[in-house]
C-alpha cells in the first residue's frame, strides 16, 4: 500500500477516518474544561485483532475494557452490528501490516487537526493509546518517533507499562494504571511525582474518594486531559458500565476495581460521610 493523501487512504481502506477529536464524552471534555482540541486513536484491545497491543495486559482489565463502552458497547448490546469493533480491528492490522503507510495517515491527521486547533484558538493535544498501549516511543518513522516529529504538541496516555517513565519524552505525559496487583509499583510512581489511575466502584463522581492510603485522589472524570493534573496524586475513575454484563459484575468483584465500602485508608469527600472512612 502507498500513502498519497488522506482522502485516498480513505478509498483504499474504507475507513472514514484514522483517529478524530471529541471521540468519546469525556474527550469532548477536554474542550469545555481544559480549552484541548483533543486528538484520539482508538484500537482493538489487548489481542482482539490477532496483535497484542495491550502487553501488560491482565484478565480484569481485559474484561473491564473501554472498548465495550459508549457507542461501541450500545452496538454490542443492540446484537445488529459490530461497525466500530470491526473498524478498530481493521486500524490495528493496518498499524502492523502497512506501518508506513499508518504512520504517514497518522501524521498527516496530526498535522491537519493540529491546525484547527489553532484556528479555533485551542490547545492542541493527542492521546494515540485510548484502548491500548502502545509504547509510542520505540515507533519510528524514517528514524523518529511521533514526539520527535511534532515536538510543540502535548501527548498524554494512560499505561500500565511501568518502563515507558523511563527516559519519557518531554512532550508526553503519562499516568500509570492500578491493576488490583501493582500496589507496590503504584508508590514508586507516586513518590516520583507521576500520577496512578484507580477505578472506584461509586455512583457518582462526587462519591470518588478524598484520599486513598495517604494519597490524595483528584476526580479523573472531570476532564480526560491528565497533563493539568497535581503531581503525585490518585487519579479517581467512576466505573464506566459495559456491554456484557456477566463481565462487569465479575471485574466490579475483582481486585481492579476499588470498592470505598469499608476499605482501609480510604478518606471520603466530606460531604458523604455515610461512606465508611
């Protein structure tokens, strides 16, 4: 395959697009609360196209997946189609299958989005690992990683990949994920002023916890844009519900996701005391 414009990478793989902005509720976010004209790129999970893009990966995580959420989890449940799963599946393969040609897509998407940012007088900002993780850095194109080509934009992820802190590039942000098993990798990223990621079983937003352990924890769902986050905190997610059901009541009884009820350490928001502290 050879890349020659975005309007024929679209005929030749029938995708509309590659990755986009205001992909998902809380991305649109990030435009009212922290002024970003957010790229995302959304792939298959874990090994679900055949590639494993998820290498550190675990089972409650697999099953808890984002993937199945939102749009793509109403099409699971609606039992018709199968349109955006099929479509991230095709991305992957194309990502693995036709590197360079994915590779100049992506940035020929970047650079164009980068530009409407500006127009529109907005910060211009990219997450390329929504459902999987990637490491970005060791992704070279014509000997540079996408950091590298666009050095003057901001790029934030979620990993659970403990290594990519390791020389991480200036111009990336990274918030490392709560498994249920890391607790111990968690403080070592904590006490080096990075954030962690923690999914809480509550309601609401507002029932996401004070503290946890001695950390502080900041309400994570406000906005998807980590990089205006303090430094050194639990990043608190609601549980976001998915298509299949069975899968959801068996991760919301697993050690991934934080039950507040009764939990040691956990400070709540004081105006719901009726959580045990």
């Amino acid at each position: 395959m050879e890349f020659i414009s975005i309007a024929d990478a679209k005929r030749q793989t029938g995708f509309s697009y590659l990755g986009s902005v205001n992909a998902s509720a809380k991305i649109k976010k990030n435009g009212t609360v922290s002024g970003q004209h957010t790229y995302s790129l959304y792939l298959a999970p874990a090994k679900t196209s055949g590639y494993q893009v998820c290498p550190f990966a675990t089972k409650d995580c697999k099953r808890g997946c984002l993937a199945t959420s939102g749009h793509a989890g109403m099409e699971l449940q609606a039992g018709k189609c199968t349109v955006i799963q099929d479509a991230r599946i095709g991305k992957t393969r194309l990502f693995f299958e036709h590197r360079t040609f994915f590779m100049n897509w992506l940035i020929e998407e970047l650079d164009s989005k980068r530009k409407t940012a500006k127009k529109k007088g907005m910060g211009f900002s990219v997450r390329l690992n929504c459902t999987s993780d990637i490491d970005w850095a060791n992704i070279r194109h014509f000997g540079k990683n996408v950091f590298e080509i666009f050095p003057d934009v901001q790029f934030y992820d979620y990993t659970k990949n403990v290594n990519k802190f390791v020389n991480k590039p200036e111009n990336y942000h990274l918030t490392y994920s709560y498994t249920g098993y890391n607790w111990d990798k968690c403080v070592n990223v904590l006490n080096q002023g990075h954030n962690v990621a923690m999914v809480f079983n509550v309601k609401k937003e507002s029932d996401i916890p004070a503290m946890y352990k001695g950390y502080q924890v900041t309400n994570g769902d406000l906005t998807d844009y980590r990089v205006d986050d303090a430094k050194g905190v639990i990043v608190g997610l609601k549980w976001k519900r998915i298509a299949d059901k069975q899968a959801e009541y068996d991760v919301l009884n697993s050690r991934f996701v934080v039950n507040v009820q009764g939990v040691q350490g956990v400070v709540v928001n004081p105006k719901y005391l009726q959580v045990a502290a």
